[in-house]
C-alpha cells in the first residue's frame, strides 16, 4: 500500500507495520463502514416467474394432507407404517426414507393432531425424504429459497413453492469480508491455521441466515417453514460454506475438490431454515468456474439461444461464457476487485457518496459528477471509475497508454504523491473534506482488469475459430452490470465494439439461475448439463491469453481497428 | 415390597417411604452390585461362522484399494471425480454419494498418501456412500459389529469383515439397568420427563460404546476402524436407542412408532465407532415382538425349518414363536423378570453366589445346592429356581398349587414374615449370614410366569388348529436358556412334556441373527421377511389365553393329561 509523505506528516501509519505497544483506539474510516442495506435490496425489481410453473410436476418439494384411522388392537401397525399406508393409497407414494428426527416426534404429533397431519415430502433423494408432519391442515403455504454467494455480497429469494413467486428478497455484504475483500485473500485465510475455514464458514452462514431471517420475518413466517434451499457462488464460496478447505483452488493446477457438491441437509451447514431441508449446491465447472455462472448461462438464456453469445458476469471476478445452445467455453479473468472499488486510491463500493458518473468538459477539463444518494461525494465506485476513464481518454488528460497530460492548461491535472493524478473533487466539494482524485497508479490497475476482462473475450472466441464481430448478442450478468454505460464501458476497451443493441443487462444471473433451480428440477437439471458440457480455458496455462493481455493494456486497445466506433468518436473530438 | 417385622426391629425402611432429614451413608446390599464381567463373556463359545461367506458378493461394506494419476493443467477434474474415475474404471462403482466429512478431507488425504488410498464404500443406500479414504494400502482388514441389546445384558460381537469371524465378543449389563429392571419402568422412566428418554439412549449408548472399546482394545484397532454395525433387541430397546419416545408400547392398542426403523449412522446415535457407519437397527413386528425375536427366528433355523417349530427366546420377557418355513405365528408373555431373579425374596442374577440348581432328599427334606462359583450361596437365579421349586414339588414340600407344606417332619419348612418358607440354606452356610428362603408368594411370582409362557405356548398351537404334541422340535434361546435343566423345567410346566431329544439349546439367538445381518445382505432382507410374514397375537385382547393362563398356574399343570411324563415321576416317588 502507498502512504503520502502528507499521510505521514498527519500522523498515519501502516497497521500491517506498526507494533502495539499500549492501549489504542482503533477509527474505521467511514467509507469503509458497510451500509447495512445495499442498494440492490431497496432497488430490486420484482423478479418475474420464468417459466410454467406447476408445483405438482415440476417442484422436488411436496405437501400433503392425510387423515390416518386411529390404530386399534386389530389393526396395530406401528405409526410410520400407518401414514405410509395412507400417502401410498392417496398419494401413490412409497418407500419413504424416514429421518430420526421426525420419527422422534411422530407418534406425539399424530396423537396431538387426532390423526390429520400435514406432510413435506422431499421427493428430490432417490428415496423420498418424510422432512416434516405438521398437525392439522398447514396446505397454505410452502417455501423455499434461492441463494446467491457472492465474494462480496449474498442475495437470497424468498419463494413460494406453490405459486413460484418471489415473495421476498434480501441483500448484504458477505460477512466474510472482514476477512479479505477478494477470493484469493479469503483461500489464504482458511489455509493459514486450524479454525480459519470454519470461521469463513460460520461467517457465510451467518450471513444467509440473516437474510433468510429478515425475508421470513417481513412474510410472517418461520425459518424452519422454509424447505429447500438452492445456492450458487463461485468454487471457493461453495467449498467454504460447505466447509471445504479451498486451498488447492489457488495452487496450481487449480483443482477443486468437488464441482458437482452433494446434496446436503441444512443443519449440516448450520443453516437456520428447517434443518432437513435440502441444500442444493449446483454444480459449478473448475475452480475459477464457478455455480454461479453455470446458473447465469441458464437464466441469461445463454445455452438455449440460436444466437453466437458471450455471457459476461463481472463482480469481484469476471468470468465469460462463449456460446450457443450448441456449445459453450468459458474462462475466467483474475480481474481483481478494481470494479468494485478496491485496489484504487480513492476508491469504494457502489453505496452512498460514491461517484456513479462523471462527464469532463472537453475544452475546460472540468468535470461533472453524479453521486449515488446526491449528497457529497466519498470516491469513486466501479461505474464512476470507468465513466472517468473513458471521459479522460476521449478527451486527452490520457492518452492511449493512460498516462496522465500534465502539460494540459488546469489545475485539475497534478504531480501528486503517487504520481501523476485527477482531481475530481476538490477537498471542499468532497465528504471527506480531501482532494478525490485518480493516480496513474489507479488507471493502471484498471486498464489491467479491463485488459484482462477483454483478451478473455478475445481468447474464448479465437478457441472456436471465430472473432468478437461473430458476437451476435452480449448478455451481462452481475449487479455491476446494472449501472454500466456501454458507450464508456466500449470506449475503454472493457466492452468489445459492437452495436448497442446486441448488449443486455440482466442484473443477478447468478441469483436468478439458483432461483429457476430451486423451482423446477428440469432446470436443476440443464445447469448439472451445462456444467459437463462447457469447456472450460485455464488461461494461467494458455501464452495466447497473455499476448491479447498485453495488447489490450491500452485505451481502448492497440489495435484500434477493434474499436471503430471509439476511433470515430476521438476523430470528432479532434475536429 | 415386603419388610418383615424383623427388618424393622434391625432397623430396615423403605426408602420409598422414607423423607431424608440429614446427611446419609448409602450401602448397596453386595448381592445387588453387579459383577463386572458377566458369565456369557467368560464362557462364550467361539462363535462360528454359519453359512457360506466371501465378503466380495455378501458384504454391502468394502474396501479398494485405487492408485489415482495426479491432475495436472490439461486435466483438471476435482478431486471427487478422479477419484470416481478410477472407482468406475477397475471396480465399476459409480455415482457414488459422498458426504461433507469425507469431501473435507480428501484433498488433503489424496495429497499426502501420493494418489494412493484405499476407499471406503458402504454399498447398502440406494446410492453406494463414500464412508472413509484413507491414505495408502489398508486393505488388511475391515471391521463390522453386530450388537444385542437385552433389557438386561448387552452383548457384543466384533467381526472381521473379510473372514466373517467373530474376532472378539463383550457383554455387560445395559447401563439403564439403573432406571428400571424391567421395559415397563424404562418406558415410565422414559415418558415421565423431558430428559428420561435421552438419558436412557445415552446410558444404553455408552453401554455399547464400552463394549465396542473393549472389543477394538483387545484386537488392537481403533473404534473408528469399524464401519458397520447391526442392532437387535426388543421393540422398547430399539426405541429408546434410536431415541424414540417408547411410551405407546405400553398403553393400548399397544403402538410403536416404527418396527422397521431406518438405517441411521452411528454419529446419530452418540456410538464410538466411525461417525458414518450404517448402524442397522433389525425390524420387529409390534411392541412386545421386536428384532431380537425376527433375528432369533432366523439363527434358530425355525423360519427354514420343515418341522413344526416352537421357538422361545426367554430373557427379561418371554417369546414365542410358533411355526415352520412356510408360516409363522408369534405372541409374547410379560412373564415378567422372575427367571432373572427379579420379584423374588432371595433371587438374584445369575452371578457368582447364586444357587443355580437344587436336590432335596425326599426322605429328609434337606437340600443340596451348586452355587455359581463355587463359593457360599447369596441367592438363588433362574435356573436354581425352576430346580428348586420342581424338587419342592416332586418331594412333596409343595402341593400342585405350590402351597407349602408346613406339617412336614423337617424344621426347613416354617411360617416365616411372609407366609410359609422352605428354607434352602442356614444363615451359617450363607455367603449373606441370613436364611436363604423361598415364600409361598416367590413360588405365587413364579408359577405366574411359568403359566403365563405356557398358556403362550397353547394360545399360538391352538390359533393355528393344532396342539403342543405336534411341536416336532423346540428351540429354546437366550442366555438364560443356556442353564436350563429340561427335565426340571418341565416338571414346573415350564416346557411342554416333549421327548428331551426335541429341545435344542442354542445361546444368544438375537446375537447371531444380528451377526448374520451384519454379515450377508440376503441375511438380512431375509429377517426383514420374517418380520413381515409373522402373525403376531396380542395375548392382551384374547380371552382364550387367560384361560390357558388360569389354567396353567399349578404344578405342572391342571391337566395333568399335558404333562405325562412328570404324572410318571410322581407316581414313581409315591411308591
């Protein structure tokens, strides 16, 4: 990390160098607080059923209301047995795998209920699983939840498995951060000493228990009403919840210890929802290939369209998929957290005070800056951080390389302690009552994650003998995506030069795959399909990918015919 | 209970009845304490293995031994799946169901042990599970256990999984004993507050776990080597082992929750031997028929017998099954404790100082006695029981009602605190320094035992249109029956007056079916067969038996026409 001679002078200092020596208080500066409700809770739209929806065929999890003759001296089959009868004769269903915990309070409950109970059948097992009797008539209702892991943020979906609709939703940071912002510090973490993994793990489940409990709460539920549970994330998200030592995912050759996890029951990864419940990890490809794209491939439409697409997520990694319903390849890019905020001087995540916006007047190189939440700004979010670069660029206080124009006739441009650097606010416009400003060394590291984001499009499509203009539609996946400007995104390089229309935004596919999942098992069953059929590129082991890196460190690109469109638009800036 | 005037004048009080005001020393009796080692582990026969066996076709636990190839950057399936890989290529298991705590430590095994280990499989689920991988060539053996739980005793047996050996066996009382004697007070016991139950299934637990220790110390192994195990006892010990709630077993119409309960692992059930070790809990037939008996049924050879069979199995309760290879019909009788000891003045547990078998002079009336040990009589166990009241009743000390004699020339006969006495042995020859006596209500106790099993016996020969002389063999099984002396018990009417060469003593019949479970597979869907075809009579809703009963209450028997051979030695001691 880089501390000014300023920071210096004030007093700062490095924690990861200092000694304690006595008692200290510690201040958390407060863009690094975590807003407790992430924009994408209060903003999400109401998510929309994807598909026919019958419960009856399609969903693994069932109800089912019986009435069982009370037993007498000559008819003493023992209770189990007696409700067996019953569901076989009414409900054609046989064979039923009886887990102890049920059995412990079955013959109270039928006793209590006067011989009308309500069933849940787990017909997902190979035999199907008696998960609860309920006294009396509970047919109203039945519910489930989709979950979505992220390195940084867990979404989780409150569902009716009767209707399939999404009742209620919930967001927050992925408690785990505190112990490292990106995938590899998190590997680190559960390597590094006997309780690491299992406090990752704790921390996950904290966090979705969280969610689960703030949805069931506004629905006027019980957690342990919920019956199933479908959940994605990247590899390493899914070896730690699953209390998987994620190291060698890091150490070369990347091996997993499972892509397809096991079914397990909830009270096994200390989930707080009905403890038989199912928990469904999908099935996800390698270790930098993860559940949650191979549930985005299914919900972006991405493995049954006629069309030559490339699915981009784009969170704290990026991954992409190149592909029709015919085939599919995939790799992933170690873009880094730079999109999120982390790894830039006066960067930060997508919550209030952070700068979603910027437009520089071309002549003056004064910029105009929109803020999430409209007050002061605190720094400069993903979209903010590529909406500048593009506006930098375009209008010459870069140039190709992302070198900063000292020379240029405004104050906003300066030798700073870190180099050459932007002003975008000054200190009395700012929150924080300091300069924002972008470095050389923050351009830098974003031209790295977009160089590496785009010469992963580049080898995917050059794996199949084709090029980025054989890209027929471009679907983009992530909450990222939802406030990217495809104009800016292109006039970096980060997105490939093609007509606007081709591009969607489809906000959390991740989230949404694990959703279609949950509800039908045809669905459970394309993404395990997905999973085995798409290739997978290690670009760790691939030099093409590091020559269309090399080239792509530039703004947009070196090879401008790439980016015609970009060409033109500096053409007329120029004029 | 009973305190004679004489108890009261030492001092004795009921402790039922008695309100501690202070401190207090508690003595046990030393008749009560009990004996460490029990006499069926001392003298257990080796067990023999009996039926052919090759663990390769019977055995639903295996080993493999498999050599995986390392990944690499060109191959880079997850750990599961190469080692599935293998699995599938030489030993054609496939789709196998791993659990969470095998996952979490593969990699690091398959790392360490350089791609060689040997696998674990449990090919009982529907789906073959993944128990254990292990580092390096472990193929010198694999353990099972099949385990009896008596209502009294608990037995052991360590088996070599490869050979089918009994390799060690152990016994020792069921740790409950401390809650109750009988199933009805462990029920009460059970029932009457929110711990009793799991206090039980923890006591019983740790009974088990002792015992498997102890067998695992002496074959050197760890109890975690040992990764499957096969339960019998009746329907009240399985219940509270499996911790379900037993109390319906006793209140009409008499109604377990479960007779075929599922398969669980051991960790569910707090047992010390590898955590995902199928614990295979045999199936029973109704409350008061449980696995021990379907078990028996199966080691006795009755179920593929082509003879008429009477099979008893006489423990804490008694039961009888009736039948031949194409039908079987069963009951039980609460004969209640009385053979073990229980509810009789001086009875005691077939340990050292218990008189097991009596003579009495017919001339003289006094008694010679063999004591367990050899050393100075403490009190008199089944087996001295059924002899001494068969003397007392061919010498004429009691009538057929089994009123004693008071008029005899002999001081041994005498009204004592609790109504008539024959005395067996002088405080001087007592281990205890008091009378050894008999009563008039210890032989009441017994005679209702003894009437209530053969009234059992006729009960079932009469539900199936036939008689007691058409039993062509009678199995007789249980620890108990090991010490039975035929002529005896069929003086009291406790056996049927059948030629000697029709009865065949064979053990611990529950154990053996449990080790026949626990070795082959067709073994075990066999007992569950037998649970299946068995009738069960329930002795309480049948007038007929009552009958039978009163019927039965003297010695031998009111129908003397029953007991030819006993009418016979009467007539020979008259002349």
């Amino acid at each position: 990390m880089r501390l000014s001679a300023t920071d210096l002078e004030h007093g700062y200092a490095l924690a990861c160098q200092t000694v304690v020596e006595g008692d200290l208080e510690v201040f958390v500066p407060a863009q690094e607080e975590i807003t407790r409700h992430l924009t994408t809770e209060k903003t999400a739209a109401k998510v929309a059923l994807p598909f026919d929806y019958d419960w009856r065929t399609h969903q693994t999890v069932a109800k089912y209301f019986v009435e069982i003759p009370p037993p007498d001296l000559a008819d003493n089959t023992d209770d189990l047995a007696r409700l067996e009868r019953e569901l076989a004769r009414h409900y054609d269903l046989r064979d039923l795998d009886a887990p102890l915990a049920v059995l412990r309070t079955l013959a109270h409950t039928l006793r209590e209920a006067d011989w009308r109970v309500t069933v849940v059948i787990d017909k997902s097992p190979q035999r199907p699983r008696l998960l609860d009797v309920l006294p009396g008539d509970q047919m109203q209702a039945l519910y489930g939840a989709a979950v979505d892991i992220g390195t940084t943020t867990v979404t989780v979906y409150l569902v009716d498995l009767f209707s399939g609709d999404v009742v209620e939703t919930a967001a927050d940071y992925n408690g785990q951060i505190k112990r490292g912002e990106d995938v590899i510090s998190r590997i680190v973490y559960a390597s590094k000493n006997g309780t690491g993994l299992m406090e990752l793990q704790s921390l996950v489940a904290m966090t979705v228990n969280k969610l689960v409990e703030r949805c069931a709460h506004r629905r006027q539920i019980e957690p342990r009403e919920i019956y199933k549970m479908a959940i994605v994330g990247n590899s390493t998200m899914m070896h730690i919840l699953l209390g998987l030592p994620p190291e060698q995912i890091r150490l070369t050759p990347y091996i997993t210890t499972v892509n397809q996890p096991p079914q397990v029951l909830a009270t096994e990864l200390n989930l707080n929802i009905h403890p038989l419940a199912t928990v469904d990890s999908l099935p996800g490809v390698a270790s930098f290939m993860g559940a949650d794209i191979t549930a985005g491939v299914l919900s972006s439409g991405t493995c049954s369209s006629d069309k030559v697409t490339l699915f981009l997520d784009i969170g704290t990694n990026g991954e992409m998929v190149f592909g029709t319903s015919e085939w599919l390849v995939s790799c992933a890019c170690s873009a880094g957290p730079a999109f999120e905020g982390a790894g830039v001087f006066h960067g930060m995540r997508a919550t209030t005070g952070a700068i979603e916006e910027v437009w520089i007047n071309a002549k003056t190189y004064e910029p105009s800056i929109r803020v999430i939440g409209g007050g002061k700004p605190r720094g400069l979010c993903g979209s903010g951080l590529i909406s500048l670069i593009a506006e930098m660029f375009i209008t010459g206080v870069t140039d190709k390389a992302g070198s900063i124009n000292l020379t240029l006739p405004t104050k906003r441009v300066r030798q700073g302690e870190h180099g050459a650097e932007y002003v975008i606010a000054w200190a009395e416009e700012s929150d924080t009552g300091q300069d924002i400003v972008i470095t050389k060394p923050d351009v830098d590291n974003l031209l790295r994650a977009k160089a590496a984001i785009y010469a992963g499009y580049v080898t995917l499509a050059h794996s199949v003998g084709m090029t980025l203009n054989d890209v027929e539609q471009m679907l983009i996946g992530g909450s990222f995506g939802q406030y990217l400007n495809i104009e800016k995104a292109i006039e970096i390089g980060l997105l490939p030069d093609l007509p606007w229309e081709r591009f969607k935004f489809l906000g959390n596919t991740a989230a949404r795959g694990a959703y279609m999942a949950l509800l039908r098992k045809d669905a459970r069953d394309e993404i395990a399909e997905i999973a085995k059929k798409m290739t997978y590129l290690e670009l760790a082991a691939d030099n093409a990918f590091t020559d269309q890196f090399m080239a792509a460190m530039f703004l947009p690109h070196t090879d401008m015919t790439q980016f015609p469109s970009v060409e033109k638009v500096l053409e007329g800036e120029e004029q």
